[in-house]
C-alpha cells in the first residue's frame, strides 16, 4: 500500500487562507491510489480516476460519410446556375456501404451515417433533390464538400482523447468506446472511514434520549465521500472516551487510506480525538482564516491520513467541501480538483470582516432575468436545512468587506460538488 510522508500535513502556526491551504495539500498530499491499475469495462467505468492517457486506436469517423439523407455525387459534374439531371446507380446505407466508384454525371442514393461512395464529395439533401425514374434533378447552388462528414472529424488515431487522471463521465465513456476501447485503466478506489464523535450523538430509530441530537453528519459525509467514487466504510459514532476513540482509530487505520471525523476536535474538555490521534501519530491544528468552520485537524493515525472535520453540520460539509474533498480527489489520482464556480448576481447586501473567506448559503433564483443569488436567512452553522433549502454556496473572498445587490459573486452549486 501507498503511503503518504511521515508527517506530511505538518504546519507552523501561522493563519492560513484558502488558497495557502489548498497550495499545501496540493503539494504534499500524492496520489495513494497508484499502487494498483485496474482495467474494468466501460460498464463499471463511470466515475472511476484513469490511470493512463487514452489513445485513438483510429479515426473517427472511420470513413467519409453522409450527414444527411440524400444523394452523393460528384461536385465537378454540378452544371453553374441551373438544375443537373444525374443518373442513380446504387445506394449506400448505413451499415451497407455502395462498393462502386462514380463515373462522370452519377449519382448515389444515400443516407445519414452510410459511407461516402468512391468519387463522390458531396450530398444534396433529399428535401433539396427531385427524384425521377432512375434519375435525380439537383437545383443550382450545392456548396462544394456539402453534407459530407470527413473521416477523423471527431478523433485522429494517436490522440490523446482523455488524459490520465480525469474522473470519467459519461461521455467520457462515450468517447472512449468511439475511439476502439472496451477496457480503461483505472485507479483502485481509495478506502474512506467515517466516524461522527460525541458523546451526544444518536442513530436515528429509537426516540431521542434527553440531551442528545441525531447524527447527520455521517449521512452527509458518507454520501458525499462515496459520490467521489472512494470505498466508505461507516464506522458509526465514537464516544467521548479517550480509549474508545484511540481504538476504533487505530483498528480502521489497518484496512483504509483515510479517516475522518467530524466533531470532537474543538479545545473542550471533552474533545479526545487530539489526544488520540496524537498518541497514534500526529496531529496539526491549521489555523484557516474561513468561515465556517475553523480550524481543520489533518494528521495521520498509524501513517493512515486523518481529517478532522468540525462538528456542527453546516462547517462540517463547507470544510468537506472546499478542502477534503480536494484532498481525497488528489489521493485517489484525479487531475481536476477544484470544482466549477459560477459568477452571479448578488440578490443581496452583505457585509464582513475582512481577511476571512466567508461561504453563504444561497439559492439560485432564475426568474428571467439575469440568475440571481438569495442568502438564506438562517445561516448558523447547525442549520441543516441551509444546506437543504438552498442550491449552493456564494464564495466570498478575504479581501471582501461589503456587498451590494447586484454585486457580481462566485457561486458553487451544490450539483457541482455532489452527486
Ligand atoms: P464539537 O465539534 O464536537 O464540539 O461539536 C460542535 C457541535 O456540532 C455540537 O453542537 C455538536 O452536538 C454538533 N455535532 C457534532 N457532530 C455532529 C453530528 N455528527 N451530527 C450532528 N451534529 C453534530
Ligand atoms: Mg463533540
């Protein structure tokens, strides 16, 4: 198995933005899910990190072929500013192409996709043409190369149509079955722990004892981690119990590449997952200058990585967001990871400290004229159904202070970033 440094997430105690942050990881954290390739048919593809470039293993289109239903023809035998009797010998369909050559005054009845006939260079729709006995009348004014799709238009054999460590999509799987592959390479899946942490913490099922909250945090996290295509194991919630959180560490770092928690990591008496996770390897506290949620834990339990995450849902999932999310998409060897951001509209006015990046839920508000984003109005950080009753976040940058409606600002829509 991989490994990453000893001690990679190591970090002075100096405040860092986003971006520091992000740069950071970017550098240290190295692709854990090379040590094994695995080639899988295109059906078990989607959503898996390609472990090599993808070649064309030849043109495609393979051949010159119609785009339209009509008749191929020879451009040069087309009279100048008036109509052209052809006679009709043969006919190419798709999947059945004509094997003759065109002589002078020819024509080819043809259809969309059929292989363009020897000599012929271009089609005149069948709309256009006028079909006669075993002849066709083609109007003046077909362009030269008309309705004639050329062969590599798409893809040429030898190039690169995918590149290595791009998250495969659908059309991606489109494309590479286009260019000749019915196997892809790719990374094994990384392993993922969840746990929650909290002495407060219920599963929902039973009645809610006093004092206690259901955890959402897990369902969050794990539903978010396995739409990045890692393997989640629930490990369930941890106690408020030095032991108990030493040992379900210790035992889940064996069998996977990263553990995260949420919660449990603040400086309250009863926060034991420093201690643990510190007698088990190490620990660093970064000091991010966001809000929600600071600071982020990242360490490693038995030279397994550690994520920290905060406890209150709404921190938990924008810290998941905007950096483990990255974080795990690098281990796993994937190329793209920082998601799309959209520039809208402010519906809004808004004011904060600067220095601070701040994250805003927002729905997106398309009612005909220019998107538009609204704040939602409760954005405390355990307000579950920010996240809920919302499409995104509006990212707002350090130097920011104030916003104005109207305000152009980034927005990240959630379908960007789950799935
Ligand atoms: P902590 O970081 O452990 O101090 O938790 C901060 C807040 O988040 C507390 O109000 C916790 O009850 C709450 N919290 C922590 N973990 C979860 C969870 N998994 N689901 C829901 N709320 C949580
Ligand atoms: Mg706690």
């Amino acid at each position: 198995m991989s490994q990453l440094a000893d001690d990679c997430f190591a970090h002075g105690e100096e405040m860092l933005t986003m971006a520091e942050a992000l740069a950071i990881l970017r550098q240290r954290a190295t692709i854990l899910a090379g040590d094994r390739i695995d080639r899988v048919p295109l059906s078990e593809a989607a959503g898996r990190i390609l472990a090599d470039d993808l070649a064309a293993t030849l043109e495609v289109p393979a051949h010159d072929n119609s785009a339209v239903d009509g008749y191929a023809l020879r451009h040069g035998d087309l009279a100048d500013g008036e109509a052209t009797r052809l006679t009709v010998v043969g006919r190419s369909a798709a999947g059945h192409p004509w094997s003759g050559t065109l002589d002078g005054g020819q024509a080819v009845r043809i259809f969309t996709g059929a292989v363009m006939p020897q000599g012929a260079d271009a089609v005149v729709m069948q709309e256009d043409a006028q079909a006669e006995g075993d002849t066709v009348v083609v109007p003046p004014g077909l362009k030269p190369g008309a309705n004639r799709r050329r062969m590599g238009e798409d893809s040429h054999q030898g190039d690169i149509v995918l590149p290595r460590g791009r998250r495969l999509k659908p059309q991606d799987l489109g494309l590479a079955a286009s260019v000749g592959h019915a196997r892809l390479p790719v990374y094994r899946r990384l392993r993922v722990a969840v746990f929650s942490t909290g002495d407060e913490l219920q599963d929902p099922g039973q009645p809610l004892q006093r004092g206690a909250v259901y955890d959402a945090n897990r369902h969050i996290l794990g539903g978010l981690i396995s739409g990045l295509g890692a393997e989640v194991s629930d490990l369930g919630i941890l106690a408020d119990r030095l032991e108990a959180v030493r040992t379900a560490l210790a035992e889940a770092a064996g069998g996977h590449d990263l553990l995260i928690t949420s919660g449990g990591v603040s400086v309250g008496d009863e926060d034991h997952v420093r201690t643990a996770v510190e007698s088990l390897g190490n620990l660093h506290f970064w000091r991010l200058a966001i809000k929600p949620g600071r600071p982020l834990a990242l360490g490693q339990v038995r030279g397994t990585a550690f994520v920290g995450l905060p406890g209150n849902p709404v921190a938990a999932t924008v810290c998941f967001l905007r950096f483990a999310r990255p974080l795990i998409l690098g281990l796993a060897g994937c190329a793209e990871l920082e998601p799309l951001h959209y520039r809208v509209a402010a519906g809004f006015s808004f004011e904060k400290k600067a220095g601070r990046r701040e994250w805003l839920r927002a729905r997106l508000v398309l009612d005909g004229g220019e998107p538009r984003v609204e704040r939602f109005d409760r954005q405390g950080s355990g307000i579950i159904n920010s996240l809920v009753q919302t499409d995104g976040l509006v990212e707002i940058p350090e130097a920011v202070t104030h916003l104005e409606r109207g305000d152009a600002v980034d927005f990240l829509p959630f379908s960007e970033v789950v799935s």
